[in-house]
C-alpha cells in the first residue's frame, strides 16, 4: 500500500485534487497525473471518501494491487504494439519489397504510437474507482501555508 500526505488544492464532486511533494511514495505511482507543471508539485485526482475540502492537510492511499495492475495496463500496452508492428513489419517487408529491418522499425514505431494513443483514448474515457487514489483521512482541517 502507497502513501502520501498532501494537500487539497480543489473539490469537484466526489473526487479531489491533492498537491504533494515529491517523495519516494510519489516517484513510485503510476497513476499520478500532474496537472501543473509550473509549481514542481504533483498535483492528481484522488476519490475523496474523508470529505476533505481545500485547504486541508490529507493522507492518501493507493492500494498496491491497483498500483501492479495499472502499471502492467500503462507499461504493458504500447510495448505489446511496439512488438506486434514489428512483427508484422517483418512479414510484410517482401511485400513492398523493403529490407525487413526498415519495415519493422517502422511499423513498430507506428505499433507505438497506436498503443499511446489507446492508453490516451482510456484515460479519456474515464478511470476506474479501483485505480484512484483514495483521501482515507483528513489530518490537518483548513492548513494554512
């Protein structure tokens, strides 16, 4: 199980934004998704099961299980269409009559870039409870910097 302490920054609903600092629990999570760049801190949606609001101090989770399969899920994808356009830009070299190493280096560019664009065309699509972060504890009411 992964933890970090973090602040919220914005409610939305069910689910809250968190701003943490970068930790060795942060540098871990595959699921994070920062949202400003520009602060240096990560900032990620998490659902908010405390009823946290902004402003508070907050202690996050995310279960290890979710962590294992969400990074076979965002590893395991462009990797497997990396090697299939490869495979198949090595079958298909004699049909266009180009040397199989340049096919295959093509088509398992073109397999990645298909298998980024699923991972975006999921993401968009909304993720799931089980993956999210999760706010299990409000430790600090309205902190203040």
């Amino acid at each position: 199980m992964i933890e970090d302490i973090g602040k919220v920054v914005r409610v939305e609903g069910a689910n809250a934004f968190v701003e943490v600092e970068r930790t060795s629990a942060c540098a871990q999570c595959g699921l994070q998704e920062v949202e400003e760049l520009v602060t240096g801190k990560p900032v990620f949606m998490a659902l908010n099961t405390a009823k946290a609001t902004i402003g508070e101090t907050v202690k996050v989770r995310v279960q290890s299980v979710a962590y294992l399969k969400a990074s076979a899920f965002i590893y395991g994808i462009p990797i497997l269409s990396l090697i299939i356009g490869a495979l198949l830009g090595f079958y298909l070299a004699g049909e266009f009559g180009i040397s199989s190493d340049t096919m295959s280096a093509l088509l398992g560019m073109a397999g990645l870039i298909i298998g980024i664009v699923i991972l975006f065309l999921f993401r968009r699509k909304g993720a799931r409870k089980e993956y999210m972060p999760v706010i299990v504890e409000v430790i600090e009411k309205d902190a203040i910097d």
